[in-house]
C-alpha cells in the first residue's frame, strides 16, 4: 500500500486513539478507573482491519433499524437506553429509528428484521439473539444492500455484516477464569454459571474460561450450567448445586452479575454467613457489586458496557458516511475487584465501592455511558421515532 493511502487507512484508528486520550485525560480527574482507548485493540498482536464503507455513503438523515435481541434483563435495558439517547443526540442526522424487540425468541428476531428491511431502512444494527439462528437474514439483508452492524452480540458468519461492536468476551473470559484460578491459587473445585446457550457472547466467555483451565490442572468444573442472565434462574441453579455439592464448591465463576446476585442470595438461603462464601466473579450491575460488599465475598467483576449501545449508533452513522471502520470495534471495559481481591494477574482498575455506591438502584449498570444520575426505572430517552 503506498504510504499517502496507508496513512489515510490508519487514520480512523488514529483518531480513535486521539480521541480516547482526551477523554481519559478528562475523565480521569474526576473518578478512578481505566478510561483510555481499549485495551484489547491497543494490545492486540494483529493488525486492526479497516473496513472500506465508501459504498454505503449517501446523504442523510437517515433511518437506522434497530433489531434488539431484547430487554429482558437489567443489563439489556441499559443497553437499549444507550441506543435510542445516543440516537437522540444525533437528531440532526437520524430521521427515524425503528425499533424492535425480540423477547429473546430467534424466529421473532428474523420476523423483525424482515419488516424493518420492508420499511426501508438506510442501515440496521442488530443484536442477535443467536449466532446461528440470525445467520441466514443477515446475511440477506446485506446482499439486499442494506449494511448491518452488529453489536452486543454477533452472527457466525463475518461476511455477513460490516462490524461487531463489542468488549472483548475473549479478555473478558480469560481474566474473569485467569483471576478465579490465582485466587485460589491453582485448586479448587469450581461451578460455571454462563449465560445464554448459543449466544456468541456466552460461548466466547466459555472458550476463553476452558482456555485458562487448562493451564491450571488443579480446577476443576464441578458443572456447568446455563443461567439465561437471569437472577432467577441464577439463584435456583445455584440452590441446586448447593444442595449437591455443598462445602465441595470452592469458587464460583459467573459470566455476569444478573446470574451472580442470584447465586449470592442461593447462599444467603443455604445459611452462608459473611466471610463463609467461595470466591465469585460477575459484572455488570450494582446488586452484585452491593451484595459482595455487605457479605465480605471476595469477588472480581469485569463488566461488559451497555455503553456499546452509544457506539453502536455512532458506528452506523459512520458507515452510512462513508468513514472507515475497525471489523470489530472495541469498548472499553472496568475491571473491578472487592478489597484485598486484586491478583498477581488481575488487578482492578477500580475497587468495588468506587464502582457502585450502596445506595444505587440495584438494577444499575455502572458502565452505561450515560448522562449522571442516570437511572433505568426512571430514565426515558428521547429519540427521533
């Protein structure tokens, strides 16, 4: 590639590292906690594909087809919050947005997404519900010419959509098993609490787990058992494996707090007292983070930004203006880490009540990227329907 072309290919990506800068730079003197570029892109050993998105350009505003997976759970409410406020702030460019939910049903999801290329939408960012089941229409929707974004979480086939907006479930994977595995310091019997069977995220963060195990002989997975992000669902299948495996179970590795606070309150149940509890790991909102804190469990939480939302719709805009992006676009994440938690590995970016206060809405996301004092149950964006 000539130099003038290959400078004008890495400068997206240089004005993402620019911009990341300012705001940490702003953003740090006035909370602790990592908020630079992401990690995961600025440490990755490859190079970072850009996406050549000319011809998409057309002129705005735009109408943006938003196919969410659902809003079934605290985390994808915030997620969907971020989507339309971030949609709102970019009035003067988006005409409409079009949203559908899913409730969290593969074939609902292909019936949207059929009806919002019906209505003749300029671009459509999509949250599948899963990998494979969302394939094949997403595949067709770009071969009808309507580029597609995914965010939060992905089809199988890449050729199938433009980008993949998202935290790293592969990082997010390893440190979460990487940080179990020391604090235990290398034995242990453990439980795996995933979430959703047959979403991409999910079964990355598994990978990513197995991976880590395998460098550790002296763990080993009691069971694993899917949890639907689901603090229900989480807490009974916790009771379960309590009553199965009981003072057995050393550590307790879920891939987020919805299915987290659960297992937590199956031990409050079970009579555990405060210090008695295994070691846990699960992000994402505050009642883990508050439960962790009032019963002295020692806990580590990468949690997995409902901020990407905002992203998301800022990378739409982007392809339908004909500017370069990454084939995966990277978020930052929080590791964050109850006193004294911190591993050789693992360290938090910030401690736990830095993260959440006790008084927060146990339904928060910390990492939302929204307006402060942002609160889901109250929280109603306005946005350009």
């Amino acid at each position: 590639m000539p130099a003038v072309a290959a400078a004008m290919a890495a400068a997206p990506a240089i004005q993402l590292a620019q911009t990341s800068a300012a705001v940490a730079s702003e953003t740090a003197e006035k909370k602790p906690g990592y908020y630079g570029a992401p990690r995961t892109w600025m440490w990755n050993p490859n190079a970072n594909t850009m996406v050549d998105t000319s011809k998409w350009k057309k002129a705005g505003p735009y109408t943006i087809g938003f196919s969410n997976a659902s809003i079934s759970n605290a985390w994808r409410v915030a997620f969907q919050h971020g989507v339309l406020w971030s949609a709102g702030q970019h009035r003067d460019e988006i005409a409409h947005l079009l949203v559908t939910d899913a409730n969290d049903d593969p074939s609902k999801q292909i019936a949207d997404i059929q009806d919002l290329i019906s209505q003749g939408v300029d671009i459509l960012l999509i949250a599948a519900s899963t990998e494979d089941a969302l394939d094949s229409v997403v595949g067709r929707a770009t071969e009808q010419g309507i580029p597609v974004v995914m965010v939060d979480r992905k089809v199988k086939t890449p050729a199938n959509y433009i980008t993949y907006v998202t935290a790293s479930d592969w990082a997010l994977g390893r440190l979460e098993a990487q940080w179990l595995c020391e604090t235990l310091g290398g034995k242990g019997n453990i439980v795996m609490l995933p979430g959703i069977a047959g979403s991409s995220v999910a079964e990355i963060r598994i990978k990513a787990n197995e991976e880590v195990f395998s460098k550790f002989p002296g763990i080993k997975v009691l069971e694993k058992q899917y949890c639907d992000w689901n603090p229900a669902t989480g807490k009974s299948v916790m009771a379960a494996l309590i009553q199965k495996h009981g003072k057995a179970i050393d550590g307790v590795l879920a891939d987020s707090a919805l299915q987290g606070y659960g297992a937590i309150e199956a031990f409050l149940d079970a009579g555990y007292k405060d210090g008695e509890f295994p070691p846990m790991t699960g992000g994402d909102v505050a009642r883990m983070y508050q439960l962790a804190n009032q019963h002295n469990i020692k806990m580590v939480g990468i949690d997995y930004p409902t901020s990407m939302g905002i992203t998301g719709i800022e990378t739409a805009l982007d392809v339908l203006k004909g500017i370069s992006v990454p084939d995966k676009v990277e978020v930052s994440f929080q590791v964050v880490t109850s006193p004294g938690a911190d591993t050789v590995s693992v360290k938090g970016d910030r401690h736990l009540l830095d993260h959440v206060s006790m008084s927060d809405p146990g339904d928060l996301s910390p990492s939302n990227g929204l307006p402060a004092g942002y609160n889901p149950s109250t929280f109603n964006p306005d946005y350009p329907k």
